[in-house]
C-alpha cells in the first residue's frame, strides 16, 4: 500500500534551525525537509528561556541548530545538546553569504544559517569547542595577555606625555619601568608629575598581578599538564607558549598530520591562484591570535642575538638573507609555523627535541652520497 505523505509523522521529518545570537535576544528560523520555513521567533538569549524553548520534554521537535561561533556559542551549544538536539557551530569567516548579504539583519541571518546547514553542514567548517577545564585554564592565559597590554599602554602613554614636555625617559625594561621613573622624579617638571605619579602606582601594581599570572601558568603547566616539559625543550618556548599550545590544540590526534597545525593556526600564507596567476599573499591568521602571538614571539628569539645555533635558526636565517621586503618578518613567520609543527611532533611521538635533526641526516645523507663513486670504482676494478 502506497503510504500517504500527509500522514508522515513528525519524527520522520527533518527540521533545521538557525539561530542568529545576540547579548539580549536571538532569531531562531527552522525550515522542515523541503526547505520551507516553518518558524519564525525570538527568544531571550537566557538559559531558562532558551531551555523552555528547545526542552524536548515540553513537545519540542527534534532539531538540527546551527549558530555562529560567539560568546554565547559555548554555553548555548551545551544547553541545546542537553535538551536532545544536534549542533553545528559554524566558522563565521567561512560565510560570506551572511556578512556581505545587501539587506543583513538578525532574522535574515538565521534563516540562512538554517539553509546552509541543510543544504551541507562541511560548508560551514564547524568547530568543536575545547572542554570546561581546558577553557578555564586558558582564560587564566588570556587575562594575563590583557593585563600585560594594559601595562604595555600606560608605559607608552607616560613616555609620550614626557616628550611633550621635553622629556626622554631612559631605556629600561617594562617591568622595572615605574622604578626607574621614580627614581628620577625630581627631574620630571610640576605639570608633570600629577599625570605620571599615579600612573605609577598602577604600573607597580600591574606589574604584581602578571607576576603572579605567571606563578600560575608555571604551576598549572607542571601540575595539570605535564607534557608542556617535553614542549619546552626547544629554546624559546616558556611555560606560557607551551601551556597556551597545548590548551589551545587540546588534543594531538585531532590532526591527521602535524603540518596541518600551521594552517589550524592561521600561520599559512592565503592561497588566490587563478590559471597562471598565484600572488604571495600574508597569512590567514584564521588560528587563535594568542598562541600565534607567542609562537612568533619564540621565533624571533631563536632568531635573535640571543638565539642559540639550531636547525630552526640556521633555516630561519637564510630565508631572511634572501633580501626583500619585511624578510625578516616572514622569517620569523615561517620558523614560528616550523615550531609548530616541531612542537605537535614532540607531543604526538613522545620523542626528546634534538636541535641538530635536520643537520645530522644531511650529514649522513652527504656521507652515504660520497661513498658511491669509491664503491663503483671497486665493482669497476673487479
């Protein structure tokens, strides 16, 4: 017996919904299996109402939601897993349809999140976000980075203020910044000092916290994360670099290979080729900008007066001896994707860093390459 489409049952039938987030209300549109919209609505961007209404228990149907990755992306994904439905949270570089749509609005949004997700959720290059206790220890990372360019600020301000007056502050290092100007703040004019003197007190006091931030990254690494040790064998990569690394990537075998961490961190260069025309472009910087931060920051010190003699450094150097243009930027680019790969390695294969690999292979490879020729005028002589 041919079955009645208009009895189908609402469990056999496939909706979709988009929900578009904001601080205080969020566009939810679902589409059933044919693409038509079926729902329209908005709902407080607040547990209690998000969860009445998605609460499977209170009739909702079963639902395929897809929403932007945010700052409400996290929690919201969690909730409406919880209440029995599936989740996709998009990658919002990837949707071009939604930021440079002619008449863009909230509604609009969702309903083309809904469609997208429909059509082929890959199109959405959905991201997974990292555990509760992963993300709380690399909250304890971000603030720090927020405290430190807070102090980096205030000692820019105060040495620009002293210029207008005629004043050039000695060189000195940033934490010992505000002792420096103290202890020469009988050479700074009146007008001056009501603006810089409690601008001090602050930087001192700035000073203190990311101490103390870093006391902790230091001890989480060691008691949480014990193989950001292995990571920090090459020169260059702290606790904080490795402890953010780890945090960030979360798990190793995510990747199908260790090169694919460079792209995942936005260290690749972009790719615009078109028949014969392939343009050098900059970096995605698609990755998370902290942990490339550092990892550049690393790079430059191998690369550096201080840098010690190793293979990333060697290769480093003569990428930044080719002349050109910012070469010693995308030097130290490239050696921070090359560090990224190193450390993934290291942390994959368990394996001690040695900073000579590279160079030791070639040796053997030139050794093995040297003893052709006398072997073949033996076998000739024979």
């Amino acid at each position: 017996m041919k079955k009645n489409t208009t009895q189908v049952s609402r469990r056999e039938v496939r909706f979709t919904a988009g929900l578009d987030v904001s601080d205080k209300y969020s566009y939810l549109a679902v589409l059933d299996s044919s693409g038509e919209l079926v729902e329209e609505s908005r709902v407080p961007t607040t547990r209690k109402a998000l969860g009445a209404r998605f609460s499977r228990d209170k009739g909702a149907r079963p639902l395929t939601v897809v929403i932007e990755v945010g700052t409400h992306s996290r929690w919201i994904s969690r909730l409406l897993e919880e209440c029995g439905h599936k989740v996709i949270v998009a990658n919002p570089r990837y949707l071009r349809l939604i930021f440079e749509n002619d008449s863009k609005n909230d509604r609009s949004d969702a309903e083309s999140l809904a469609r997208v997700g429909r059509m082929d959720p890959k199109l959405l290059h959905p991201i997974k976000h990292r555990g509760d206790r992963a993300h709380a220890d690399l909250t304890v990372i971000r603030s720090r980075d927020v405290v430190v360019k807070s102090r980096t600020k205030l000692v820019n301000h105060v040495r620009g203020v002293a210029k207008a007056f005629g004043v050039r502050l000695k060189k000195c290092s940033t934490p010992s910044f505000h002792r420096r100007v103290r202890e020469s703040i009988d050479s700074l004019p009146e007008g001056l000092k009501p603006a810089v003197v409690p601008l001090l007190d602050i930087l001192e006091q700035l000073t203190r916290e990311i101490d103390r931030f870093d006391r902790l990254v230091e001890k989480t690494a060691r008691d949480k994360y014990p193989e950001t040790e292995r990571l920090s064998q090459p020169v260059g990569v702290g606790p904080l670099t490795s402890l953010a690394y780890v945090l960030t990537l979360e798990d190793p075998h995510r990747f199908s290979g260790s090169r694919k961490v460079g792209s995942y961190l936005g260290l690749r260069t972009r790719r615009d080729q078109s028949g014969g025309r392939d343009p050098q472009l900059r970096i995605t910087k698609a990755g998370d900008s902290l942990v490339s931060r550092l990892l550049v920051g690393s790079a430059q010190y191998i690369l550096g007066p201080f840098g010690p003699d190793c293979d990333l450094r060697r290769w480093g150097l003569k990428l930044a001896a080719r002349g050109g243009k910012n070469a010693k930027k995308r030097a130290a680019v490239a050696v921070a994707r090359k560090l990224a790969v190193l450390l993934h390695r290291l942390w994959i294969t368990g394996e001690d860093y040695d900073p000579f690999r590279n160079a030791k292979r070639m040796e053997k490879r030139l050794e093995a390459m040297s003893q052709i020729p006398a072997q073949a005028g033996l076998l000739k002589a024979s």
